[in-house]
C-alpha cells in the first residue's frame, strides 16, 4: 500500500492545520496506507532558511518527502496565501522534488474570503515541482475546528466535506500506484512497501 506523508506549514502551536492534517492521516491510516506526519516548524529555522539541506534534520525531512508515494500540504492562509515556512521549504526541494507524487493541498483560514488561495496560489508552486497530480484540494474554516478539554475535533459538516477530498485522493493515489502492466511480457508481483 503506499505510503503518505503529510507536511504541516503552520508556525503556530497548537495549530489548527496540524489538527485537519492528522484527521486526514487517520482516515488514510485507517484505509490502509502507511503515513507520517512532517510538521515544518520542528526544522531548524536558521538550517532552512540558508538552504543547509546537507544537516541532518533537513536532510531526513527531504528524504522522508522524497521516500512518499503522496503528499498531503497543509497550511493556513496568511495574507491571502501560504505561509513563509512552507514557501521556505518548497524552495529547498529539487526542481523535480514531487515528481510521480500525487498530492492533495489543504488549507485552513479565518474566512470563506481566501478559499480560492489553494488554487491561485498553492496549486502552481506544487505542479511546478513536478506533482504527477494535485488532487482537488479543501479549505477549512478556523471555526470548524472545536477545541475543548478532549482532543480537538472538527464541525461534522466539515469533517464529511473534508472527508470525501481524503477518498478521492485515495482512490487517485492507488490508480497512481499501480504498475502498468507490459503486455510483452509475463506481469510478475509486486511486493507493497510496508506500512509505518
């Protein structure tokens, strides 16, 4: 089953996205795949802003994004786009950082005014680096994430929409996954990576 890695850009903690973020591992978790979740602000700041991607930190996050058979991007929208940390790391992948990955791009904000980020925005930077396909993407409203004295949950509402985006990636990364079979030769097996 492939294997996904989900990369939080939000500075803050606790976060909102992270939340989102890790509903979606869940759900993915719980249908099969392996997931790991990569949360840009445990990197060190000064190693990522001078591109030092040979320290060890930045390294094996490089290297967990390269291992991924998908990706799920998750930010909150300041300003009307993405945040600097996740642009910061975007920057430091190579040119073709996201080849043959499919991706599902999520993001969380204050108002319905910036729904469109994902696409104007977002949506560019990870075709540019060579997604094989960039998923339909969700944008969650702050307030549908409730906080209290259990863990955080979000608005049922937004859960179902977020939800249905989680099944169709799923379904596109399997199609994704799957060997095209040569029909001049004899298909043979191939083993699933194992699931983390």
């Amino acid at each position: 089953m492939p294997t996904v890695l989900a990369v939080t850009g939000s500075p803050s903690f606790p976060s909102r996205t992270a939340v989102v973020a890790d509903h979606v591992l869940r759900r993915l978790s719980h249908a099969g795949f392996g997931t790991g979740h990569l949360a840009l602000r445990e990197l060190p700041a000064a190693d990522l802003l001078a591109a030092r991607t040979g320290q060890p930190e930045l390294r094996r996050a490089l290297d967990a994004v390269a291992a991924a058979d998908g990706l799920v991007i998750a930010t909150p929208i300041y300003k009307a786009s993405y945040t600097g940390l996740l642009k910061a790391f975007l920057d430091v992948l190579p040119q073709n950082g996201l080849a043959g990955k499919t991706v599902l791009p999520l993001a969380t904000g204050g108002s319905l005014a910036h729904v469109l980020s994902i696409d104007y925005a977002l949506r560019p930077v990870l075709a540019a680096l060579g997604a094989r396909h960039v998923t339909a993407g969700r944008f969650v409203l702050d307030s549908s994430v409730e906080r209290g004295d259990g863990p955080d949950r979000l608005r049922p509402e937004a859960e179902l929409d977020l939800f249905q985006a989680v099944d169709e990636y799923a379904a596109a990364l399997r199609a994704g996954s799957a060997p095209t079979p040569n029909p001049t030769s004899t298909p043979t097996p191939t083993p699933l990576p194992a699931s983390r």
